[in-house]
C-alpha cells in the first residue's frame, strides 16, 4: 500500500456497490464549491477602506449566493469578516481603525458554503484616522439666562474660547 498524500475530506459507506449514473448524483449533490474571486483591489478612506473584486468564473455546483471579505494588517486578520450579496462586487468595509495600512481577501459562497479559496491578498491601503483638535483648542459652552425662557430654565451659545473671551 501507498501513503496517503493528502487527506480525505468526505467518505460515505454503502451496503451495495453504487452504479455510475449514482455516484455522479452523490457527488454533485455533495457540492463544489466555487473558485476564488479575482482583480480584489483596494482605495482607503478615513476609517474604511473601498474594496471591488470580480466574480469567480467557475460558481461551483451551485449559484453564488454571496461574499465574505477579511481586512489584514501586518498579515493579521483583524476585525470581522463582512458578508455581502451575491449582487455585490463592491463594499465600503468600515469602521476599521485609521492609521494602519490593510490588505483585503475576498471568498465566494455558495450552496456548499464559504469553504471555496479566498482570492489573491488585495494591493495594500494607507486607511487614514479623523484629524483630532490641536491641543489648547477646545469649544466653551456658555450659558446666560435668556428672556423670555420660563424661569429655571437656560439658553446656551457655542463659540471658540477666543471668541468667548476665555482664557485657559
């Protein structure tokens, strides 16, 4: 006997040998699962990142029934998976943290579920962070009694401390 140079993923045990035309049906109806989806390729934003891909060409046994796409970051998988419809070939993938550069898979599911192979790693994206206030900035909300509110209760103003004549 030869070792096994691989590994079996399914078996089935029948009492009477299968003809032909049965193991053909046993097998389609087992599933292929579709191949990989192509051209992924990435644009990053502020706190997301736009990715599109094309269809795989082979959809499997089964109609493509959507997507599951994986965000990488130092060759990490981070955050979760998104899923999408099989109608979609492009996806805002948010929120992610800026300040990171990500790279993007994307998997075809179908009947036999999302155990296809994950297309090629995405061209990688610069994913920004929102500008935060210089430090020394900050917003003073003044509040006055303003006429003719009913009494207890307050206006307010919003205004920058110089404007407000604050000094911190």
């Amino acid at each position: 006997m030869y070792p096994l140079n691989g590994f079996i993923q399914e078996a089935a045990v029948y009492n009477v040998a299968l003809g032909h035309d049965r193991i053909g049906a046993h097998w389609g109806a087992a599933g292929y699962v579709p191949a990989a989806p192509t051209n992924v390729a990435a644009m990053g934003g502020l706190n997301d990142a736009v990715i599109s891909w094309t269809a795989p060409s082979y959809p499997g046994t089964s109609p493509i029934s959507g997507y599951v796409l994986q965000a990488y970051a130092d060759g990490r998988a981070v955050s979760f998976p998104m899923s999408v419809d099989a109608n979609t070939t492009s996806f805002n993938f948010a929120p992610i943290s800026g300040g990171f550069t990500y790279t993007f898979t994307v998997t075809a599911v179908n009947g036999s579920g999302a155990c296809g192979p994950a297309s090629a790693q995405s061209n990688a994206v610069a994913v920004t962070a929102p500008v935060s206030p210089n430090l020394g900035q900050s917003l003073a909300i003044v509040t006055a009694s303003v006429n003719p509110l009913p009494e207890g209760s307050f206006g307010y103003t919003t205004c920058l401390n110089e404007q407000c004549g604050l000094v911190l």
